[in-house]
C-alpha cells in the first residue's frame, strides 16, 4: 500500500467500453495513473500487478532500444523478455530514490551486451572450429557470382561492378581481391 490506496485490478464491463475503448473483460489496473516509482516501489514488495502496469508501459519502449542496438527482431524480443523477467527478480533490491526508467534500460543494455558478446565468441567458435575465416567461406561462393556476371555483362561493365564492389571490403581484402579479378578474356 502506498499513500493509503492499495493497488488492485478490475475488470471492464460492457457499459465502460465505449468510455475507455478496451475491450470487454479486460483487467485494468487501478494504479495505472500512478507513477513509475511508486509502482516500482510496490512491485519490490511483491505487487505483481503493480510490476504488470510497469511491464505495460514499458515493455515496447525496452523492445524498441534493444532492436536498435541487436538489428534482429528475435534477438529483441527475447532480450526484452529476459530484461523484464530480471527485473522483477530484481525489484527487492530496486533504490525508491532512482528512476525506474534508467533502473530498467541498464537492466536492458546489459541484456544486449551479453548477446552481442556472444554472438561474437558464437563466430569465433565457429571460425576456429572450421579453421576457415568468413572470408574465406565467402570465397567459395564468389568465383560462381563472378562467372554469372562474366556471362551476363560486356567487359567495361563487368570491371566496373568488379570495382565497386572494392569499396565496401577492407583495405587487406581489396589488394587480395584485386590481385585475384577476373580475366577480361
């Protein structure tokens, strides 16, 4: 309880959906004009729907922060998830005098960082396991790409997309890839 007013939840009936524009049966939380903190507060004392209404507000916000920085939905989705769950089995220890918003997105980062360490030692692994490179993997497949352009463009064009396609490589990669270009015969 906080400031005399317990939280607690209702559901919609028919005659308030037309004013709230939720659908019927749906929960509502009484605290839902409550600030973030004072929920926070009540969510590390155990209020589960006090953690929902948080969970709610900021759920799509923390999906959103972390698709920025992983670039791949099913790696944001499953952050935010983890975020969310480590925070409420964090909300003991949440401080009352710290935003819950930068609590919570610290919370998120720290979930991204470790994906993306692992993705990293993931490559590594797998770069060490096959005693290949990526580009090397990549070499492969190129000579094949490079003969279907060769049959499908006149020289000028096809030394021209050759050296385009230099400027998107590394330094060290460009001299290799230059060394190797195809004849123009």
């Amino acid at each position: 309880m906080l400031g005399g007013c317990p939280l607690s939840t209702a559901l919609i009936t028919e005659r308030e959906t037309a004013a709230s524009g939720r659908e019927p049966g749906a929960v509502v939380c009484a605290g839902g004009d409550r600030p973030d903190e004072d929920l926070a507060v009540l969510a590390a004392g155990g209020d589960q729907a006090a953690f929902g209404v948080l969970v709610t507000r900021w759920e799509r916000r923390v999906y959103r922060f972390v698709l920025v920085r992983l670039r791949c939905e099913h790696d944001a989705a499953e952050v935010t998830q983890e975020s969310l769950l480590r925070a409420w089995r964090a909300m003991p220890r949440f401080r009352p005098t710290a935003r819950f918003s930068t609590w919570l997105f610290s919370i998120a980062h720290r979930e991204a960082v470790n994906v993306v360490r692992r993705r990293q030692r993931d490559r590594r692994d797998m770069t060490r396991d096959t005693g290949r490179t990526e580009e090397a993997g990549r070499d492969e497949v190129l000579p094949d790409v490079w003969n279907a352009a060769r049959d499908v463009l006149d020289d000028v064009s096809f030394e021209a997309v050759w050296l385009l396609s230099l400027i998107h490589i590394s330094e060290p990669t460009r001299h290799i890839c230059l060394s190797r270009m195809p004849s123009s015969a």
